[in-house]
DNA sequence: CTGAAAGCGCTTACAG
DNA sequence: CTGAAAGCGCTTACAG
C-alpha cells in the first residue's frame, strides 16, 4: 500500500540519549552487557519520544519474528471461534502476534495460506481444521510444512491429518461411541446420522466411534442411514430434512457437530416434531449455546478453547524428534434433547 | 524464537535463471519494464525453487506490508466473529494478511495492541469493539491513531469511538428504540434493562433508543430498572436473576445484547418463568443462533459480517480529508420470545 | 561496558 | 529492457 512516511527510529533514540545504536538496541531488547544506567536512560529515551521498533527490520537481523498463524475453516463457527479465543489467550500471554485466515475445508486455500505464512517468517503454524481422509488433498500441504520445519519452523494442528506434525487430538471417535451407546442404551434402533462430508477425517472418526457402538451391539454401520450434507447449520437443515423424507421412521438422530444439530432441531421445530418426544437429537462440541437452546442440547463436550491453548502450547516448545499427540477427553453433556424411545 | 535456516532467496532465483537480482525481483512483482520472455523465464525459475518472498525484506526495501490488523473484544462471543468472519472474506479476497487480537474491553490492552500493529508496520487497523463513553479512556489510544495515521495507515472502527477515524456505525440508537417501541406497543408498562457497562458507547447509544421511546410516550429512562452487568451471557444471568429479585413485576426485558439475552432466558427457565407468558425477553444484535433459541429470541438484527467487510473496505480506501461515517440498518425481528403483556 | 561495521533480503531510483 | 548500487531499520559478532 502506500508508503509510510518515516517515524521514529533506534538512530533517532540513540542520537537522543547520546549513545551508539548498538547500545541502543541492546538496552531495548534487555540484552545484557548494558550498565544498568544507560540501558535506564536509553529506555526512558524511547518511551519520551514514542519510539516503536520496526519488527520488519528486526526480523530481518534477528530472524525472529514472535508471529503464529492460525488456520481456521471459518472463525464465524463457533467450534473455531473458541479454538481461536484459546489460541489467542495464550498468545496475548506470551506477546505473540496472531495472524488468522479461513481455509474454508479447501485444501488449495490451505496450501495457498500456508505458504502465505511462511513467506511471513511466521515462527509456527497451527492448522484447526478437520484433515482430510484422503493424504493426497493435503500432499502439498504436508511438503511446505516439512520444509518450514526443516528450516525452524514449529507447526501444531488440531485433530488428525496427514501432516506428521505435533498434534492435539479431539476425542472424536470415543466421543462418537459415547453418544451412540447413550441413544442405543435408551432403547432406539432406529438412529439416523446427519453427517459433514466423510472425507474430513472428523467425520470418519466420529463415525468409526458411532460404527464401535453399534458393533458392540451386533449391529452394523451401513444399516444406518448416515446423511452427508455440509458440515453446517444449514446442512444439518437439509439433512434433517432428508431423514423425515426417506426415513420417517428414525427415533434418533445423532449429528456430527452441535450446527447441524441446531439445523436438525430447526427443521424439526418447523415440522412440529416433538424433541425428545418423538425423536431424539443429539450433537457433538458442545458450543456454549448448546445448553441454551430448547430443548437443551444432549453432545459430547469437547474443551475447543483449551484445545487452542494446547496447539499453541506445544507449537511453542522446542520440535520434538518424532511428532508429538496430545489428546483431549470427552464427556458426553446429556441434556433434554435426548430421551428414552417412545413406545407406543 | 529459533533463528530460521536460510530458505531460498531471490538472490538464488536470480542467479538460477541467469538475471540480476533487480531483474528478478521486477519479474516476481509484475513491475512492468521486463521483457515478457524473461519474465516468464524468472516466474518458472522461482516455483521451480519453491521461492516465497521474504515479506519483512520487502517490508524493509519497499514500505508496504498487505496485512491489517484487526482488534476485537473477544472472538469467542459471535458477534465479534461474525464481524471477524466478514473481515476475513474481504481481506482473503485482496490478498490481505491479517493479525487479530483480543481488548478485553480494556483501553490499555486496547493501546498496546495497537502499538504492536503500528511496530508491525501494519498497513490498516480495524477496531471492532466498542468504544467508551469517557474519551479519556482512549486519548492515548486516540493519539497513536492519529500518528499512525498521519504516516500513512488507514483507520477503520466499528461502533462509535473518540478516535476521529473512519466508522461504520451499527444502527444501535435505532434499534434500541425499535424494540422497547415493539415492547411498549405490546402493552408492557414494566420493563427492565439487562445492560452492559454504560461506559460503552454500544450501551449508551442503545439505551439512548430505549429512551427515545419511553420519552414518544411521556416515560422516562429513570424510570426502567436498569441493571449493569457484564456484557456476556454470564452478565444477563446475573442481571435476570437481580430484575426477579428486585423487580418482580416487570413484564418485559430487554437485554442489550443477544449474548446477555440468552443468559436471562437461561434463568428464567430454570426459575420457571413463562416466556413470553409471564416475561417476555428481547435482545439485540441477531447472531446467527437467535432464532434457534426456545423459544425463538425477538431480537435487533445488526449486519455484523456486514459490518466487517464494510469496515475493511472503507480502511482499504484511500484516506479522506475527514472521517467517513457508514451507518449500518437494522430491522427488528419478531419472534416468540415477546408476545402482549399477560391480563389477568 | 561500548561502538563501528557487516549483514539480514528485498525494492527502487539511477544509469546505461 | 537490464544491472550495479544504495538503502530500508534493525541485531549481532568482533574489537576494544
């Protein structure tokens, strides 16, 4: 854009207090090797005269930068709105610059903003997207990663993708069998799955947890209907409106994240199908309006802020040999929207 | 952080394709004076190495940055990642980088923040939370706007601020007066205020239309319970559980923002308030979970992504001689969580 | 403890 | 159309 005019600089601060622009610099950064009396000056100097160092020109000598990136599907969901609000807590914490940008469940946009960032000298990465089950999507992806960690770079990503980088990862298959045996236990055969699209590994792995569930009950995966739709409110609202269709006899249904619950519960409301009466819902996340709405929400609550906090966490501590994974718990939050199958 | 290897620099694609430097680097940014051909010859040169511009070098060299930074609240509450989200379609359609950070509502986080971006030589900064009443509170923040301004950065707000910067100003004076007018035609004498902090513009200006109703009908303000709280779900819990103790007769209230409308809907079920039947409750803001509450929350729909891409589009204009102001509509929607005043 | 100087990787007048 | 060179504002060996 437009080019600054020039604003104060260490030459200016160190002509002012008298001193070298080495010692200057010194006495900025708390580099020791100052006399406690001239660093104090120096520093009294540059607040007088509002001096702000150019991080540009700092990164460039020192090759720090103290920015992270973060990668996000869409931070107007509220899964990753949280993620980010942990992130962002520990970064303010540690004087950590965020940048952030939406990936849109687009492996091109992903690489395209991967490659953004390391041309940003960003000292780490934090991918907080689901991965994608086929490794070819993110092949690219994985090749920029390796050579930004080659070169120093630190990545952490936040559930399971192909990427062989330091790990957070939600309990989403355990999760997944939680909520199954809970609608399983209360007596309904008949289960429904409004699902995202399956080649996000956390669809699959919430999956395989629903398909452990019903295994253990002799009963099978494909002979439940599992939904694809997008992995939104308004998908939840086509798949909700898919299930009445075609499957009108379902007692419950179980969808892949608490926004197509909502959408669910919406076309439901809509079509005066009583909750739990008629038919159970249940999510997964629980997102702090999961207990608000009505009626409340029955999902698996994963800790989405702490989830960032630990991205952030270990992408800050020194790359370990071989990829580190932390895992998250779950617990499943039963509340109203879920209820023994009616027997009539 | 850890002092990154060197990656490849266009000094190696330079040499790689036989040109200078200058050549090179006139090739990469598309600076016209380059023979088509050798052009041509340096762009594959330089994917062929996986070349990605050192962005602080050019930083450095040529005093452009392409990144904004955006200050929010906080991104867990929807309303600011609403915003964030319309930021983000924008920025990713220009090709911007962006930096996000959380105030806290609090001017001196707010102030640092800022001077961090300014030391980040950030091209335009997007201030999305509220402002306050006092400009005392923002004087310095104020003032290091206006120098960063005067070398060149652009200066966008969301909300009305003392910052003398370009603005995008929510409809907040007239929606606060569309609802109690909606609450008030409704029949309600007895209505509380579920309100943040005054000393936020956002709060004052809304209760400024809250007033501006009152007074159409001979009322006045002091007349309203008006209960301060936190500006979260939390704060509308606290206020609804104060409204039942101390104002036991009202029969409507409105929260000033959705976040603290769905904590007193929250309270009011447990207590076992009928809403609309005893109390009904509005908010404002409409994030996208409003309707999806039970029962659905009346509430003034803001444009918040809206507002986001406005904000950045007015930032990424060249300045003006004087502030611009973009005022935002709203419009009231209606749901079933207001209804007539009960007679009995 | 302090300073002069090299160098980080680019862009952009300036000259040809 | 192309290149040699200066310079952006810092940090950090290297010398003293």
């Amino acid at each position: 854009m437009t080019r600054r005019r020039s604003v104060t600089r260490l030459v200016d601060v160190a002509a002012q207090a008298g001193v070298s622009i080495a010692t200057a610099s010194r006495s900025l950064t708390g580099t020791n090797g100052v006399s406690a009396s001239v660093a104090d000056h120096v520093r009294r100097t540059a607040e007088d005269l509002g001096y702000v160092v150019n991080l540009h020109a700092r990164s460039l000598a020192g090759g720090t930068t103290s920015t992270i990136g973060l990668i996000v599907h869409e931070i107007g969901d509220e899964y990753f709105s949280e993620i980010a609000s942990g992130v962002l807590r520990i970064a303010t914490q540690q004087e950590l610059t965020v940048q952030i940008c939406h990936s849109g469940h687009d492996p091109e946009v992903e690489l395209a903003q991967i490659r953004t960032m390391v041309a940003n000298q960003i000292d780490g990465i934090i991918i907080a997207g689901s991965g994608f089950v086929d490794p070819k999507l993110q092949a690219m992806s994985k090749a920029e990663l390796i050579s930004f960690r080659r070169s120093g770079g630190r990545v952490a990503v936040i559930g399971r993708h192909h990427l062989a980088a330091d790990a957070v990862l939600p309990d989403n298959r355990a999760g997944g069998q939680s909520v199954a045996e809970h609608l399983l236990s209360l007596g309904h055969q008949r289960i429904a799955v409004a699902s995202g699209p399956r080649g996000l590994t956390t669809v699959a792995d919430r999956l395989a947890g629903i398909e452990a569930a019903l295994r253990s009950r002799g009963r099978r995966l494909e002979d439940v209907p599992v939904i694809e739709a997008a992995f939104t409110r308004d998908g939840g609202k086509v798949a909700a409106a898919k299930i009445l269709g075609e499957h009108g006899d379902v007692t419950a249904v179980i969808a892949l994240n608490d926004a197509m619950a909502i959408g669910v519960l919406s076309i439901f409301r809509t079509r005066g199908i009583k909750v739990p009466g008629q038919v159970s819902v249940a999510g997964f996340g629980d997102i702090p309006v999961a207990e608000d709405l009505a009626p409340s929400l029955t999902t698996v609550r994963l800790p989405m802020a702490k989830m960032g906090e630990l991205a952030l966490t270990m992408a800050l501590k020194p790359a370990a040999s071989r990829p580190r994974r932390q895992t998250t718990g779950h617990s499943l939050m039963v509340r109203d929207s879920t209820g023994p199958v009616s027997t009539h």
